[in-house]
C-alpha cells in the first residue's frame, strides 16, 4: 500500500481460510467495515457494522 495521505488506513478485524473481515480508516475520519465472503463483499458504515454484529450475536 502507498503512503499517500489520501489512501485510507484498513486493518484486517478477523480471517479465516474463506472469510475476511476488515476495516477502512478514510482521510476524512470516517470508518467503514468490510466482510469478504468467498466472492462477494459487504460494505458498512459504522452504524450498519454494530447491528450486523448484533445479528451476528443472536444467531447462537
């Protein structure tokens, strides 16, 4: 990745052989999250990823 100051900052949250899910920090300080499943990717903002993972918390 570049170090251009445009260039959003992302770290990887969880992988797995076959998932990923990581996060996007933008230049202008918004934060996205991304889950990577096989072929498709779902994009979130930062209220979409809390209930997504309340979602994800009540599937046990």
């Amino acid at each position: 990745m570049s170090n251009n100051n445009n260039d959003p900052r992302t770290t990887t949250i969880a992988e797995t052989e076959n998932f990923i899910a990581w996060k996007a920090e933008e230049p202008d300080g918004e934060v996205t999250y991304h889950v990577e499943l096989n072929n498709v990717t779902v994009h979130f903002f930062e209220e979409e990823w809390t209930e997504f993972l309340e979602l994800v918390r009540s599937l046990k």
